[in-house]
C-alpha cells in the first residue's frame, strides 16, 4: 500500500473515530484494554444479537495506532457473524504477527501490515482485536456462542 494513502487512512480514523462514545445499555458486552507501554486505556462495549456483531463502541485515552485501528476494525466488525469475526481477528493477528493473513479479508486493516517494523507500537495495533476476542470470551464462558 501507498504510504501515503496508509497515512491518510490511519490519520482520518484517529481524528474521526467509528463509535466512539460509550452508552448505557445492559444488553453489551464490556471490557477494558491497556497497554503498559504507551498511553492506550480504552473501554469497549459490544452487542451481538442472534449471533451476529451490531455493535462496537469504546472509548478512552489512546495513540493513533490504537484509535485508528479501533475504528477501523469496528467497521469491519459490524454485522458479521461470530464465526467471521473470529476469522478475520485470527487474519489480523496473523499479519500483524508477519504469518501469512488473508490481505482480502483484511480490507483496510492492512494499514497495518508492516506494523511489524516498529515493534513498540505492536500491541497498540492489537488493543482492539484482542478487546474483542475478551468479549468473546466472555459470551463463550455464558455459554452463548455462535
């Protein structure tokens, strides 16, 4: 990918984050996620209905890399079964991890394929995949899963 165009999507989702802003609403799942090597503390909620994602929202102090790869995967998220979502975080892991991903799958989240390089910023990267696979966690531990 251009890096310019990588720049440019990286930046308009930090600046202009997809759900952000926590509600009150019972009916989600909760966590929260932070990394001990940068400023990220971000809450994430998630409402799955039917076995399918409908809603992603969080909210918290966090990097550009956590902000935007939040966003975007939010995007990617919404409206895909349990089993997809698990797909396409197992993917992301896999790029960001330098193994072999689905770049298709992906769609923009490729912004980050070579998130590697900069070691530092890694977890950042990996804040909302792994946010999302606690709530999946949790869903699966109430014996509710798709």
């Amino acid at each position: 990918m251009d890096s310019n165009l990588r720049r440019e999507i990286i930046l308009d989702n930090y600046q202009d984050p997809m759900n952000r802003g926590l509600i009150e609403d019972d009916g989600y799942l909760k966590v929260n996620t932070n990394s001990e090597s940068c400023i990220d503390n971000l809450d994430f909620m998630m409402k799955i209905e039917n076995g399918i994602v409908k809603d992603i929202r969080f909210d918290g102090e966090a990097c550009a890399i956590s902000t935007s790869a939040t966003s975007i995967m939010i995007r990617k998220l919404i409206g895909k079964k349990i089993s997809e979502v698990k797909e396409i975080l197992k993917n992301y892991q896999n790029m960001i991890h330098e193994k072999e991903y689905d770049e298709e799958l992906l769609g923009e989240l490729t912004v980050y394929d070579e998130i590697s390089k900069q070691p530092n910023r890694i977890h950042c990267a990996l804040i909302p995949s792994e946010a999302v696979e606690k709530m999946l966690g949790g869903l699966e531990d109430a014996g509710d899963n798709d």
